[in-house]
C-alpha cells in the first residue's frame, strides 16, 4: 500500500488499494466529474465521536484534498486532526460491505467501527 499525502499540509491519511478501487467505482457512477467522497468526524455515537462519508462537489478552503488510483478524498482541517495517521479501507465480509477507517489516535471503537472514543 502506498502512502497518500494530502496536497499542501503534512497531516497524511492512507487510502488503501480497496478503498481507492471502490471510490473510484462510486465516483464513475456519477455524472459529476468534480464529485469527491468527503470524510468528516463530529460529535455522536456510542463513543464519543463518529465518521461521516458523504459525496461533495465543493472543496472549502480548511479541506485536505487525497487522491489515490482515480478516487478523491476530501477531509476538513479539524477532522484530519482526528484522523492523522489514519487508513481509510473498503472491506468486504459475510456481513456486507463497507468503508473502516483505522485510526492508531482511536483508544476503543464500538463493534460497528464508526463511532471511536480518543480517552
């Protein structure tokens, strides 16, 4: 897996192989060629702090913008904060499927994986 640094900042976040695949797939589905996955964390869940994934056409001047292999990925400043090191995959199981995120500044996680506690 190669290493996806976010233009213009040293906070990095890694893409995997699957992730990109899947972002890139998702992205072809649409019309929209400026059309990036945003990831973002707020406030919620059952430990404290929760992941979000949206699709965006706007990039707002505090967003970090990665790309790997066709799939664009933009996270706001703050969230990044949260994030730094952090590996975004796309993991396919006998549950289903679905984007993880794993994120070494994460002390415990809930059992679904989007919802993390720093404490």
């Amino acid at each position: 897996m190669s290493e996806t640094k976010a233009s213009g900042g040293e906070q990095k976040v890694t893409i995997t192989e699957s992730a990109a695949r899947r972002i890139a797939y998702l992205l072809s589905q649409e019309d929209r060629p400026n059309l990036r996955l945003r990831v973002s964390v707020s406030g919620g869940g059952c430990s404290g702090f929760q992941y979000g994934f949206d699709f965006d056409e706007k990039v707002n001047d505090d967003d970090l913008l990665f790309e790997k292999d066709g799939a664009a990925v933009v996270i706001d400043e703050l969230s990044v904060g949260y994030m730094a090191g952090a590996e975004i995959d796309f993991v396919e199981d006998l549950v289903g499927a679905a984007f993880a995120i794993r994120n070494p500044k994460a002390t415990s996680s809930c059992g679904c994986g989007n919802s993390f506690s720093l404490f």
